[in-house]
C-alpha cells in the first residue's frame, strides 16, 4: 500500500493512516471502505473517531464524505498517476430498496441509501445514477446464477429485455429477480433454483424495471 503524508502543518500519523487506508481499500475494491472497515484497517477502536478524521478530511478537500451515506466516500483527484480512483471514475448509485430471489415481495423504495461504483465494472452504457440503480437481494432462487441472499445488484434501466437475461421485474406491485424467457411463446420468469418454479410473466401488470449487469458481495462465508 503506496502511503504519503496530508499536506497540512497539523497533520497527525493517524489522519495519515486513515486516508491512506482509505485510497488503498478504493483503489483495490472500486468502491469505498465501511465506517467499520476503516476502524480495523487503520487501527482505530471508535467509529466516532473516524467520523471525525473522515469529516476533517473532507474539510480539507482531499476525499468527498456526507456522513449517513454508506460507503459514499470519494477521493478527490491526486497530482499521482493512476494513484487512486477519482471522482470521474466513479459513479454514486441509489439503492432502492430490497427485491426478492425467491417468492415475488411487496416493491418499495427507499433512497436514504447510495453506493459509489467504479464506472469500470458497468461498461459504457452506464453513465450516471439516472441510467442504474442498486437492490439488496432477499432469497436463494437465483443461487446457480450466483446471486445469494444479502448480495446488492446493479440494475441498468431498461423496459425490454432479450431472452435469457437476469431481470429485475415488477409483478402488479410486487419486485423479484430472475431469468426471462419463454415456453411455447409465453414470457417467463426462470429463477435459478431447482427448489422454485418460473413466473408466468403475460400479463398487463407485469413489467420490467431493468437489467441485471453486476453485483457487489461485501462478505464471503
């Protein structure tokens, strides 16, 4: 981990160590470190206290951080080649709520929450949050396409889909992911567990709210 010291006469060896830990948790993950993430790596016992690094940190312009937005923190442009990754190469997406890998549940949204993405990881059609956003997985219908209960998926919006895509699809009022298809012409929602069955989707209420492109897994068991 490349490490450099704040250019401001108070700095101190802890700020040092919560920025450079920072830039290298970004620079190696394409998205930025939890409150707690930053407590084990840069040897921190308070999550108040990073509170308070994070804010003077923002304060003297070298990251961007709103407090209460998780993993929303952005390193601003460094004079280092490739050191880090800038606010351009990233993209700050909402995170609408909870959709189910298993039996369809109520759709509701919730946009207190955001996630910063590298722009890398999306491909060019995904410019800014007007064009994706994020839904926290609840269910294991979609395991064999490696999709798991707790993962966030990234949703590029679309109204149409080719057979064989992973959709996030509204069903009357009602949110789930799966694989689109098609049996004897009739639209179908596949999930990925032989434990569920498809989901007729033929009707006026259903619809397409996008396509799945990624996902972010923030644990391995």
């Amino acid at each position: 981990m490349t490490t450099e010291t704040i250019p401001e006469k108070k700095s101190d060896k802890t700020i040092d160590r919560v920025y450079n830990y920072v830039k290298y948790y970004i620079k190696t993950n394409t998205y930025s470190p939890s409150v707690r993430d930053i407590c084990k790596g840069a040897g921190l016992k308070s999550t108040s206290s990073v509170h308070m690094y994070l804010k003077k940190l923002d304060e003297m312009g070298l990251i961007e951080y709103r407090p209460g937005m998780r993993r929303a923190i952005i390193i601003k442009n460094t004079d280092e080649e490739n050191e880090t990754v800038t606010p351009a190469d990233v993209v700050r997406l909402p995170c609408i709520g909870k959709i189910t890998a298993g039996v369809p549940i109520y759709a509701h949204e919730d946009y207190s929450d955001t996630i910063c993405v590298n722009k890398g990881l999306l491909g060019k059609s995904i410019i800014g949050s007007d064009d994706a956003f994020i839904l926290k997985v609840s269910g294991t219908s979609m395991i064999n396409a490696h999709i798991m209960d707790g993962d966030y998926i990234i949703v590029r919006k679309q109204s149409s889909c080719n057979e064989g895509d992973i959709i996030a699809a509204l069903i009357n009022d009602e949110a789930t992911v799966k694989r689109y298809g098609k049996v004897n012409g009739v639209p179908y929602l596949f999930p990925e567990n032989d434990a569920y069955s498809p989901i007729p989707f033929n009707t006026e209420d259903c619809r397409i709210l996008g396509k799945v492109v990624g996902l972010h897994r923030y644990s391995i068991d």
